[in-house]
C-alpha cells in the first residue's frame, strides 16, 4: 500500500462542509491540524458521533475555558533541554514535537504552538545525562511522536543509548502503529534497527497509542506482525475518552484486539485536565465503571490493563471506587511514595486526583519544596 498523504488544512477534506470548516478555522489557528488520507479512510462520514472523526477532527470545544497546558507540571521534570527525568530508573527524551496525527485530546496540545519549543534537534545534553546517571535503565524517546523521525535519526539516537550499558530498555512513544502502518512494514531499514538493537538481554518497546478497535485494522496487524518479527515488543496505552471509547463494549473490544494482535494492554488513563479537552473528559467514577465492565468480557490478557492518573506528582493507580470513596494508590512516584494508599472521597463530577477532598496532602507541600 503506498505511503499516505498528509493533510494539514481543513479545506482539504471535502467530507466536511464548507460552513463547519470555517466554523473551526479558529481552532486551527490555535492547535494545529495534521492528518492523513490513509486514516480519513476509517471514518464513517455518515456518522456525526464517528469515533474516528473525533479522535483528529477538531471541535468547538476545544476553545472552552478549562484546563492548564502543562496539567501534569512536566516542566518541572526537565533536568537538560528535551530531557525529563521524574522516576528514578525512568528517562524521557523530546525528540519530535510533530506527530503523525494531532490528536485532539492529546495531553501535550502545548507542543504544537509555534510559542512553544519543548523538542530539541540536538539530543546530545539528555543522552550525556543519562549516561551520567547509571539509575536510570530505561528510556523513553517521545514527543511528540518519536517514530515520525526519519530512521537514519532515529538510529543515530538508538545506538547512542545503547551504548550506554546501563540503558537496558528504550521505549518508542508512537500513534504510528495504527495512524500509517505503512510506515513500519514498508520501512525494511527501521525494522532492521529494531532487529539490531532489541535483544533478547535489551528489549526496544514500542508503545502504541491506540484508542478504538476501529483503528486495529489488517495493515495495522500487518504493521504489529512486522515489529513482533524485527523482535520489538508492543504494548498500548489509551486515555478513557468521552465520546471515544468511554464505552464497556468498545473497551472489551479493543482489549480483545490487541490481545489476539499479541499487543499487551498496558494502561488505561485518566484523561489530564489539559487546555481544550473539556469535551473529551469522564468522571474518575465512569472511568473506573467502564474499565470494569470491560475487564468483566474480556480474558486474563485483557485484564493486565492498570487505570491510572498521570498526575504531577506520579502515576496514581484507581484500584476501585465505591460507596462514595476512591481507593487510591502510587504505582509510581516522583517523591519515593510507591506503594503509598489512600482513601478520599470521591464527589461525582471528580474527574481528577486534585478533584478529590484531602488528595493535596499528599502532593502539594511536597511539589511546593520541589518546585
């Protein structure tokens, strides 16, 4: 299949009508637009609520009032220039603040203002970083979306981390598995660099973006195929997203795709309170009902799936809410607190960590010290 078209203006699509296109102009003018014919091919036009079509067309509430840019403070992870460094053993490297598909609920919309320059073409201070922190084993190349990098780049970036002996695990952040397939099975030097550098000692990771079963078609299982053989491993990772899939039966679907497609259902997110994303946001207590009922259709595969907040102060596991209460707990920590379990109450409309009565002693006086 040849390799798709990239569309980066509205008035490209003639499936949307004129008078919407202009309606949205303002909303392309301040989050950028970028899509391709491949996966306009997915979308039902016929369907207004066309999961897909939500997914990267954009929407009038999107300039809503609500939210912050930065809702996780990821700025404050930033050791070097496009190098974060929040969990001990764990670094990220900004290495493309362009994505295949700009997501429309996407947690750092801020990456794609033209005031905004978080990637950085030279990753040489984050690489000497993290060769001089010997805690760290694993690395995450994102963005942005890391395997939008030509893959002369992307090799150049992989066999400098893998000269460095106590990186044993590089993770690539990528919506490229089921945006363009193609750009996987046809690329026979990227599925070389995998073979060459994910052993079975250093393992490369790739972790998929995929939000709706609609999206795992037969070029994104050709795609998987194509990795599992160069030896890399996949793992997906979605937000619960309103609209999308914050539905038992769609959930229970796509973890069962991915578990035949041999892609581990990693996480299940929280959406973050980010600029614009209003539309796209459920209730903690939704979110935890969903993924329960879709965990209840699907095998033990399906059920490895963890839902999780990524807040500021560190990954924070939904273990169940009921009776009013959440039952929290710190799958990982920016302060050592791992392990650490708490019970809030949880309001109806909480749809976030900072939302729950009594969460800021557990965060706030220590980020305050941090920052």
């Amino acid at each position: 299949m040849p390799q798709p078209k990239y569309i980066m203006k509205l008035d490209k699509i003639a499936e949307i009508p004129e008078r919407e296109r202009e309606l949205l102009k303002p909303i392309t003018e301040k989050f950028a637009f970028r899509v391709n014919d491949y996966y306009l091919s997915l979308i039902d036009w016929n369907d207004p609520d066309d999961p897909i079509r939500k997914l990267v067309i954009p929407n009038e509430g999107e300039l809503m009032e609500y939210g912050k840019w930065d809702a996780s403070d990821e700025e404050a992870n930033y050791v070097v220039p496009g190098c974060q460094h929040k969990y001990r053993t764990t670094a990220l490297l900004i290495v493309s603040e362009v994505c295949g598909a700009y997501c429309r609920y996407c947690f750092r919309k801020r990456l794609f203002r033209n005031d905004v320059k978080e990637a950085v073409s030279n990753v040489e201070p984050g690489l000497a970083y993290i060769e001089e922190h010997p805690e760290i084993n694993n690395v995450l190349l994102t963005g942005g979306d890391s395997l939008i990098l030509g893959t002369p780049k992307l090799r150049s970036i992989i066999e400098r981390l893998r000269s460095i002996d106590h990186v044993k695990i590089i993770r690539l952040g990528s919506k490229i598995p089921v945006f363009n397939p193609m750009r996987i099975y046809e690329d026979e030097a990227l599925l070389q660099l995998i073979s060459e550098f994910s052993t079975p000692e250093k393992r490369i990771y790739v972790m998929a973006h995929i939000n709706h079963p609609r999206e795992i078609t037969e070029e994104a299982k050709r795609g998987f195929e194509a990795l599992h053989k160069a030896g890399a491993i996949v793992v997906n990772q979605t937000p619960i997203i309103r609209g999308i899939n914050d539905d038992p039966e769609v959930l229970a679907e796509l973890l069962d795709q991915l578990s035949w497609a041999g892609v581990t259902p990693y996480y299940f997110f929280i959406n973050r309170p980010v600029a614009g994303n209003r539309d796209f946001v459920v209730s903690l207590e939704r979110a935890y009902q969903v993924v329960e009922e879709a965990k209840a259709r699907t095998s033990g595969l399906g059920k490895r799936v963890r839902l999780s907040m990524s807040h500021s102060s560190g990954k924070i596991e939904i273990l169940a809410i009921a009776g009013g209460k959440a039952y929290l707990k710190y799958h990982q920590s920016r302060e050592g607190q791992y392990g650490q379990f708490m019970v809030l109450d949880c309001p109806k409309e909480a749809a976030w960590f900072d939302d729950l009565p009594g969460s800021e002693r557990y965060w706030q006086a220590k980020e305050e010290v941090t920052v």
